[in-house]
C-alpha cells in the first residue's frame, strides 16, 4: 500500500516501484484487481504502469490466466547489482591490507557512463587531514588516477573520444605500460592518488582500485603503484581474469 511518503519524490515511479514489490512477493503473480488491492491504485492507474513495464520487460502477462509477473529485464538489472557486489566483497580484503600497509584512504570505484563514481573507502583511523574522495563522489572518467586507470584499459570505442587528445593519450599509453595512472592537484588542490584497474574474465576493466591522500603524505605516487597494482590484480584474478587476453598494458605483464 501506497502512504503519503510517496510525494517527496516521483509519484509515477514510486507506483511503478510499489507494483514491481507486489509482483515480487507473489509467487503466482497477480491479477489487476490483487495488485489493485495490494498497491490501493486505481485500475486504470494500474493498466497504463503495467503496459509500460510490460513494454520494457520488466513484467510479462501470461494470456491464458492473465496474471501478471516479473520480467526478466529485472534480472538482468539484478545481474548487473551482483557483479558490483561481488567486486566490492572480493576486493574489501585487499584494500584493507593495502591500508594498513599505506595507512592512507584506499577507494574503489566503477564506471557509471562517461563518469566514475567511488562505491567503497576504507582508511585508518585517526587521520588528521582527509582528502574528499567520499563514496558517492562522482567524476569525469579522464580526471584523477581511478577514472583514468579505467579508461586506459577500455577499447578505444568505449572512450570519451577525450582520448584522442594529445597529453591525455600519453598519459593514457603511459598508464597502461605500467598498470596504474597517477594524478596530483586534479579533483583537490593538495590531493594526489594513484589507482589500477580490476579486470574481468575478458579483461575488461570494471573497477579501480587505489590509494588516495594528501600531495605531502604522498609526494610520488608512483612509488605506491606497483603495491596497488598487486591488489588490483589478485581480485582480478578472483573474478576469472588470467592474463591471457590479449589487450594493450595486460596488467600479467
């Protein structure tokens, strides 16, 4: 049943989303009116969300008892939530380590279309001064070490078309020779990072994995790439990457 929560944001897709959760529920499915008992929406209401979820697939009407259920578009979706789950639980032991290791802020991030988005930080308690790569922190992908390790390693088709620029092209090339990138004063004055890609099993890169901290306590952030680059490539690894693809800077080098 709907409340009144409802109007602090969209009202259509919290009906959308309050159909999708009974459906959900139901083994069997639901008909108009158990969806209309259940989600206290008018029927004609109902019929207009459920032609276009069903135009989407994500629910599907069975013609001979004319129930409807979930459509396998929300499996995909759910697909997709588990890569990044799984991503985040096999690298948390990695980046703690390396943590404790650097005692700085370790981050790992994913790409979300032409951006970056940090889903996951761990550091050492007791930091006096932080830099401001929070989760949820959100970036253009050839800006800072995490966006650019993943670019770096994406087929040029994937790309920015930012690529094509001369000083980020070297500084791309010169990422995937050594399997990190590194960036200072980009995303905060006085802030430094340096990130590796994590590899699929078709060598693809789905996250990044680095550390991130003040330019002072990190004058040379190359000097930590090679630490990083080692973590990123064991949950590489865990997630079925082997290093036989062939792909420009593979990481197995």
């Amino acid at each position: 049943m709907l409340t009144a929560t409802e109007g602090r944001g969209s009202r259509t897709l919290a009906r959308g989303l309050a159909v999708l959760a009974s459906l959900g529920s139901a083994a069997d499915g639901c008909t108009v009116a158990e969806l209309a008992s259940a989600t206290g929406l008018d029927r004609a209401v109902l019929y207009r969300l459920l032609e276009t979820l069903t135009d989407r697939g994500f629910v599907v009407r069975d013609g001979d008892t004319r129930r409807y259920h979930l459509g396998v578009a929300l499996v995909e979706l759910g697909a997709r939530a588990s890569r990044g789950l799984e991503v985040r639980r096999l690298a948390l032991p990695g980046m703690r380590a390396l943590m404790e290791h650097v005692r700085e802020a370790v981050c790992l991030a994913v790409r979300d279309r032409q951006d970056v988005v940090v889903v996951d930080r761990v550091e050492p308690p007791g930091l006096f001064v932080r830099v401001g790569y929070h989760v949820g922190f959100r970036h253009p992908l050839p800006v800072g070490a995490h966006g650019r390790a993943l670019l770096a390693f994406m087929e040029v088709e994937e790309g920015t078309g930012a690529e094509r620029q001369a000083a980020l092209a070297a500084e791309l090339e010169a990422s995937r020779m050594r399997g990190f990138a590194i960036s200072a004063d980009e995303l905060e004055r006085g802030a430094s990072g340096v990130a590796s890609p994590i590899l699929d099993r078709g060598g693809r890169p789905i996250a990044s994995l680095g550390i991130v901290a003040p330019s002072p306590r990190m004058p040379d952030p190359a000097a930590l790439g090679p630490s990083v680059r080692a973590v990123a490539l064991e949950v590489s690894r865990r997630l079925g990457y082997t290093g036989a693809t062939e792909r420009p800077g593979s990481l197995s080098r």
